[in-house]
C-alpha cells in the first residue's frame, strides 16, 4: 500500500518532463521549434565530427555520435526550461503580485528580493517592489508608469535617505512599450554593474529593515497566494 501510495503522489521524472514540454507548448508557439533546433543541431555536428575525423574508426565514430545526441539532449532541456519559465511567467504578467512571483523563484544569487511589496496603491494594485545586490538597491514598479512614478520616486527618496552612497536603480514592469518583460526582470537584474561587496549587501539589507512599514496588503495583491504571512 506504501509503495502505491508514493507513486500516486509524485509522478516520475519523465512524465514532471512530458508536462512542463505539454504546458509550454500549449503558451509558447515556438518552443516546439526552438527544442527540436537545439536537439538536432548538435546532433549533425557529431554526425559530421564523426565523418571528418574518426578515419574510418567505428568506436571513434560511435563515439562523436553520441556526444552529439548527448549534447542535442542536454541543449534541449536547457532550452525547454527556459521556454517553461517564460510561458509561466506569461500566465500571470498583467496580474498584481506577478513581480513578486518572479522575486521569489527567479533571482540569482546575488540578488534578494522579497515576495511582498514596499507600497502598494489601494485603489489600483499598483506596487513597488524592492531588491538589492551587488549592484546596489533596485526598485521595481508594477502598473502604468503614470501611475506608480510617483510612488517609485518616493520609494527612491526614502532608500536615498537612510543610504545615501549605494546606488539605486528603477525598473518599471506595465503595459508601456518600453517597459521591462516579466521574464526579463533576472536578466536585467544581473546586467547591472557590481559595485558592493557581500559584506556591504548584507549591511544595506539590514539597514533597510529601517523603511519597513505594517501596511494593509489589498486582496489579490498576489496571485500565487503570499498573504499567509499576514496574519496575526
């Protein structure tokens, strides 16, 4: 019965692959495309690797084969995975909270952000997120620009305030045409110039403890369910 129950409860490894492949494929139109490029591509090269300089030898052939199938597999996955994250991204981009879905699974580390906003609009949802690193403190709006730039630029006067020598850095994330993608918040994040230490990041992350004000988190404010810790 134990060994019936495990299996019910987690599926294998090959089938957690066959539905991330499903669920990407059914968000992202090309991925299939994309997967199958980067799995054949390698393979070819092997194949003609395998042609151009084995002489003839059928282990050396065999074996620039397989490295080109291993490599196609590998290139695929990693492929597959990127294809995943930005198609899961996309089901909840345009939502309150999405930001802070992204803070919580996606970061790097060296970067910290949390899940919960610094402010939040009541009314429209709009919030600002904050996270730091290496390159200094980093504001991230959620909603229209000509909604949440004031509320950025506050944020940005209060961090001035209390750190007046680490620099800070405004991303919007809206409906703007020139505003940052959901997926793209990670990449943006690590093109940022590292002026910090470890040591310096650890300082500004407890000195910004300072800014944190109880405020009420409107319903909805994240769609992946992070008001858990609010109660009290």
């Amino acid at each position: 019965m134990a060994r019936k129950d495990k299996s019910t409860k987690e599926p294998g490894r090959l089938k957690q692959m066959w539905q991330v492949f499903q669920m990407t494929r059914r968000y992202d139109n090309r991925a299939v495309l994309y997967i199958v490029g980067g799995i054949v591509l390698p393979i070819i090269v092997g194949v003609l690797l395998a042609i151009f300089l084995s002489d003839g030898n059928g282990f050396t052939m065999a074996m620039w084969i397989l490295a080109g199938v291993l490599a196609g597999v590998l290139v695929g996955l990693i492929i597959l995975g990127r294809r995943a994250e930005r198609a899961a991204y996309s089901q909840i981009e345009g939502q309150p909270g999405a930001v802070g879905a992204v803070l919580r699974s996606s970061l790097k580390r060296s970067w910290r952000g949390s899940e919960m906003p610094v402010a939040v609009n009541g009314k429209t949802q709009d919030a600002i997120y904050r996270a730091t690193g290496r390159g200094g403190v980093v504001l991230i709006s959620e909603g229209p620009k000509t909604r949440t730039q004031r509320m950025i630029d506050e944020e940005r006067r209060k961090v001035t305030r209390v750190l007046p020598n680490v620099p800070v850095t405004t991303i919007s994330v809206g409906p703007d045409a020139d505003a940052t993608p959901l997926h793209k918040i990670p990449r943006v994040l690590a093109k940022i110039k590292p002026t910090l230490t470890k040591a310096e990041v650890m300082a500004i992350s407890n000195r910004l403890q300072s800014l944190e004000n109880a405020m009420p988190i409107p319903k909805g404010i994240d769609p992946m369910k992070v008001r858990a810790q609010r109660a009290r």
